[in-house]
C-alpha cells in the first residue's frame, strides 16, 4: 500500500504514521509538483482538494481512495473521480471549535464596538461615548446547520440566545428551538439579529442568497459568511449593505480568494473581513489526521470508509 501526501504535514505526525502503520509506504511531497513522480504508484492520496486535477486521476492509475484535509472540494474533479469509482472523505466536523468560537467572537467584536477602542488608543483618546451593545438574548439564525452550526448555537446558548436553523431536512437539531427547511427560510431570516451562513460551495447553493433573501432581514441585522463565499454575489451583498437592507455584514469568504484589490468589499465602512482564517487551529492537523487514521484502519481491513465519506453526486 503506497500514500502519498501532496502537503507536508508536521514532522512528529509523518513519522507517528510511519511508525504506527509500518506496513504502508509514506510518501510526504512539499507539493502536487514534486508528489507527481509518485501518482502512478498512488492507492491513496492525502490533499486539502484545491491541488488536484483531472490529469492527476488519469495518471494515478492504482488511486482507490482520496482524503481531502479540508471540508470543501469544489475544486477537485470530481467527475473523474467518480467515473472511476474512487472514495473519497474530507474532514467534515474538525472546524467546529474554532469557527465557533470565530463566529462569536466576531459577533461581540461588533456589538462590543471594539474597532472604536483600538483607534482612539492609536490616537492615544480616552473616550468613553462609544456606543456598546449586548450581544444577549438576541436571535441567531445559522443557514446550513450541520457540526459548526450546532457548536455556535451551543455558545449561543450560553448568551440566552433564541437559535433557528435552517437545513435541508428539517428535523430536530441539537441547541436550535427552531429548525426551518429551505421552503419556510424566509420566516427564519425575518426574526434574526444574527444570520449565519455556513452553506458549502455545491451547484444548488452557488449565488443561493438572492436580493430577496436580504430583504427579508431585519434593517439591523448582521449577516456572516464563514461557509463558501460564492453563495451571494458581492454586488447582491453591497446592494443590500448600501441600501440600508442590513446593518453589517461579516465576511471570512469571498466570491473571489484572494480578494482582488479593486474589490469594494476592502474600503466598505458596513464590512469586517478575515482572509478565510475561521477554520484554522493549531489542532487543525491533528484532528484531520485522526479522521485519517479512523479510516485507513478500515480501508485496510475490507476497502471501506466508515468516517466523512462523501456523495459526489451532491458533492458533499
């Protein structure tokens, strides 16, 4: 059995599977150029999903399973991947802790006025008329509630929040008081102070917020993007911002990364943005390589999965 890594990972974790699966053959490239002289003799590869194309596949001709260290895998060809019967798994569940604790401290950043305090410390001010709001028993509506989302209502919870999901198949969800379904979004974006979106980048949820869906918030409400950036298009989220639709909006993602300078998401006054940090940790490694572990143990047993194995139909 022969893996090859297309990433380094750290030098204590490479040598931790050498040492742990000593039957296996590790092979830990710096990149997918320096990893292609291994492709042909590939059973497995380890990736983060933005590296490999449909070229790749062709020329990996023993490949029987891909692990994708990330949770996204737009970027990957999954035709290929699919047509040729390949597993594939990604690291869905690993992000909730710290996108969580992201999500609400960003939400306190704001209402906390924090900006203000670390402007008038630059101009060495002491003042004390900034406006500070509670971000206590408001309302939180997170869009596309799966592990992340039930970790920010967890947090919510410990602010009296009322939390609302919004999924697409309803149901019960652990911390939410509510659950909508895609068809009742509406009556879950109309109460929330807080909108949430952590939608995965799939056909079905490409530009999927629409100008209908930001007028149906409230004047004050505050929307984050830390799932895909191109579900809404920039000129629909200015439109909304300029037009008083929304209060502020809160962007980890872009419909373009890295964002282009010329962008007016940069200079907007009504915007904070991250450069798509929410998801990372310094455990980030070492939980995705659990995952890992969980699953090769299985792999080499009977040619199975048993943790985060992916539909490439839906493409999650």
């Amino acid at each position: 059995m022969f893996v090859l890594s297309t990433t380094r990972l750290t030098n204590p974790i490479e040598e931790k599977l050498k040492e742990e699966f000593g039957n296996i053959t590790f092979e830990f490239a710096e990149n997918i150029t320096d990893a292609s002289v291994h492709l042909p003799k590939a059973n497995i590869i380890l990736t983060y999903g933005n590296d490999i194309t449909p070229e790749h596949i062709e020329v990996a001709s023993e490949l029987k399973w891909i692990m994708v260290l990330s949770a996204g895998v737009e970027q990957m060809p999954l035709k290929e991947i699919k047509e040729r019967n390949i597993l594939m798994a990604n690291v869905r569940g690993i992000h909730k802790t710290q996108m969580a604790e992201y999500a609400l401290a960003m939400l306190l950043n704001h209402y906390q006025n924090l900006a203000k305090f670390y402007e008038s410390q630059k101009r060495k001010e002491w003042n004390k008329e900034v406006n500070r709001r509670e971000i206590t028993g408001r309302t939180l509506t997170v869009v596309g509630a799966g592990s992340i989302g039930e970790e920010i209502a967890r947090l919510g919870k410990a602010f009296q929040m009322k939390t609302i999901a919004v999924t697409q198949s309803g149901g019960e969800r652990p911390y939410f008081d509510q659950v909508h379904k895609q068809d009742t979004v509406k009556e879950a974006l109309q109460d929330a102070d807080f909108v949430i979106s952590i939608l995965p980048s799939t056909k079905e949820t490409k530009g999927y917020y629409s100008a209908e869906h930001f007028e149906w918030m409230k004047t004050n409400a505050v929307f984050m993007n830390i799932g895909r950036g191109d579900v809404v298009e920039e000129k629909t989220l200015l439109d909304a911002l300029d037009n008083n639709q929304i209060e502020h909006a809160i962007l980890d993602v872009t419909p373009i990364e890295p964002l282009p300078k010329e962008s007016r998401i940069w200079s907007h006054e009504k915007i904070t943005l991250t450069p798509h940090i929410s998801g990372g940790s310094e455990q980030y490694i070492p939980r995705a390589i659990n995952i890992f572990k969980e699953n090769l143990i299985q792999f080499l047993k009977d040619g199975t999965l048993v943790k985060n194995e992916m539909n490439l139909d839906r493409g999650y």
